[in-house]
C-alpha cells in the first residue's frame, strides 16, 4: 500500500464514520476479485465495510501512469447540479472504457427550471447512479491543481481516474451535503433518487487499464440492496439525525428518532433526502446453491476434516468468494493455534469439523487450504498451563 496523502474525493469534507492463502488455483469466478480477502482488514469492520479505491495518475507529457490503492470504509459523493447530468451521462457513455449503461441520457432542463435553481428557488434533483458515475469520471488536474510526475521530475498537467477494486460487503455512501467555504458552510438541498436495488458491477474496475485485464465496455452484474438510510433534518449550523434500517427477516422498514420507532413504507424510504445510504450485497445463485449442497454433505460421512471457523462463517453468511484460509488456526510449527481467555478452562477452537465430501465440494470451488485432517494442539505456541 502507498503512504501518499488519502484521496482527494474521500477527504473533501467530513463524513460520518460508522495472508497468508496457500492457494490451489485462482478463483474461478470474475467476482472472486471483487471480494478479494487480501485487500480487507483482518477487523470485523473491515471485513464488513472495507473496500479498496485505485486512482490512476496519467501525466500529460510523458504519459507515465501512477496507480495508489487505497482502502475505504465509506464512498464519499459530490452531488452534481442536475443541470451537469446531461454532460456526465454524454461523458459516461462516449467513452468504451466506463462500464455499460443501458439507460439513454436524460433531458436537459428547461429554461424555467435551469433560472430556478441557479437562483436558489429549486433544489433539482438528480440520481444516485449519476453521482456514481461523477465519481469515477475522468478528472483534469491542471493549473494551480497539477500533480507532480516522477518520470519528468516536475508538476504537469495530468488527469486522475478512480475505479473500485474490491467491493465490501456492506456499501456505504455518504452524499456531501455539506459545502463548505472558508467560515461559511451551507447545506445541499437537492434530492438525489435512488432505488431499492443498486448494480455497482459498472463502477467496480470501470476503467479499462493495461494489464488490468477488464473487458471494454462489459461489466459483471453485482447487485445490492438497501438496508439502511440516515436523514439529517435541519440546516447546515445544527440538525437532527434519523435513522432508516431494513429488518431482513421481516422485509419490513422502521425509523429510529432519538428513543422513537415506528413502522415506515418502502415508498417513504425512497423518498427520503438521504445524507447516508448503506447497501448490502446481495448473494449470487450460484453461492446459494453451493451452500444448499454443502450442508446436505455435511450428513455424508464422517467429519473428518477441518476448516477454518472465520472462513466458514464467512461463508455462510457474506457473499465472500475468496480461497479457503486454514492458516488463520494454524501456526509455523504446523501445529495448531488455541485462543484461550484468561477466565476459560477450556481452550476455543477457531476450526469446524466438517465431512470429507464437504471439504472436497468447497476445495474444488474455493481452492486454498491446506488440507486438515487432525489437529494437534503446538506445545511450542501453547504451552501448558501451571
């Protein structure tokens, strides 16, 4: 990881803050990359909400190429004047190298609406997806914001480009609705629409690079869903904060005011002037039929097989689709690592017997391991307690 200053569209205002692999073969499918464990924290806030931003740095003269990853917790997006929509949509789908975007371009305003918003009187609105797209669009850094490029040794005109390359399990986004100016500050108001469900396969590698490997203009279909959304109510100087959270269990939307709840519609929530948007992945097919099929092998045999109890969970739980990880259990010694509190007699084993069918099924899947069939606990890690 690079030890350059943050990203400028993470820092520009504030936002409110929420291996080791012995691999067999790389994962087989395109969104096993998407999920790649070893760009996430080893936190469990990391692996929740963590994903990884490259920028790439073009300079103008020499064309030398710089590329920064970086991780994040939360996208931070610049709400766009709906009268700048047209543009992105006509930037977005001009150039091969953004991902694919059935939907045509939307309208101009019109000439009433252009004179009431550039007079203050019409918030305007503009779509989630808009605000996606203006992200990863190609920014110029010219003049007094040139970048300085290693290969000339000197500040040159360049341009920045931003691409997701791993997408985390819960997506937040956090809409600047805040515009600050010097000691001034004032609060955006116009509304940004979006929707239940949100395919962020277009922005995730939308850059075409060399040795990347993407496909120009083609894009994996990667769903999520809403979860949560939190309001702020009030003007830029002081405000009220609610909260907006999906119970996945029922289906049903409740808010959450101070020590008030209610029940809420799913049209209520849509309509919302979102500050803050949390998005869930949703589970392929295909991992849900894997899953079906593991736990009927798992009644095939006995269990005599070890995995690792994270990566298990993970499993069934996140639409991770990463290699298998035994050595989070294991140390150097081939042994294996007890995790022992000081007020447990009885050690904690982060593996999960499973049956041999089991293992074979998510091996030829997954890859990863190694292979464990027995465990012996190290008497070099673990020495015995007096």
């Amino acid at each position: 990881m690079s030890n350059s200053p943050p990203l400028s569209r993470m820092s520009q205002s504030p936002s409110p803050s929420p291996s080791f692999l012995f691999r067999k073969k790389p994962p087989t499918s395109p969104s096993a990359a998407v999920s790649s464990a070893e760009d996430r924290s080893e936190s469990i806030v990391g692996e929740i909400f963590g994903g990884v931003l490259q920028s790439r740095l073009i300079c103008h003269e020499c064309r030398n190429v710089s590329i920064t990853r970086d991780k994040f917790l939360d996208l931070s997006l610049s709400i766009p004047a709906d009268n700048r929509v047209p543009d992105i949509q006509r930037e977005w789908q001009s150039d091969p190298s953004y991902g694919v975007d059935a939907s045509p371009p939307p309208a101009g305003p019109g000439f009433l609406t252009r004179l009431l918003v550039g007079m203050n009187l019409l918030s305007g609105e503009v779509l989630l997806k808009d605000c996606m797209k203006d992200f990863c669009l190609k920014e110029e850094l010219t003049g007094s914001e040139q970048a300085r490029c290693e290969r000339c040794n000197k500040y040159t005109e360049s341009h920045k480009t931003f691409n997701i390359t791993c997408l985390p399990e819960i997506m937040v986004i956090h809409l600047k609705r805040f515009r600050y100016d010097y000691d001034y500050c004032e609060k955006v108001g116009i509304h940004v629409t979006y929707k239940m469900e949100m395919d962020m396969g277009p922005y995730y590698g939308c850059r075409r690079s060399a040795g990347l490997g993407n496909d120009v203009g083609m894009h994996e279909r990667i769903p999520y869903r809403l979860i949560g959304v939190i309001v702020h109510e009030g003007l830029a100087g002081g405000g009220h904060y609610i909260a907006y959270c999906l119970n996945r269990t029922t289906g049903e939307w409740f808010m959450f005011s101070d020590s008030r709840v209610s029940k809420v519609t799913e049209e209520a929530v849509l309509s919302l002037q979102a500050y803050v948007l949390f998005y869930w992945r949703v589970p392929s097919d295909d991992l849900k039929n894997l899953r079906e099929e593991v736990k009927l092998k798992m009644h095939d045999g006995e269990m005599s097989h070890y995995i690792s109890r994270r990566w298990w969970e993970r499993f069934q739980h996140s639409s991770w689709d990463s290699p298998i990880s035994n050595t989070d259990f294991l140390c150097p010694h081939g042994g294996v690592k007890v995790f022992r509190t000081p007020s447990e007699d009885v050690p904690q084993m982060p593996a999960k017997a499973i049956s041999a069918s089991a293992w074979r099924c998510l091996y030829e899947r997954f890859g990863g391991g190694p292979e464990v069939t027995e465990l012996i606990q190290c008497r070099k890690c673990n020495p015995p307690r007096e």
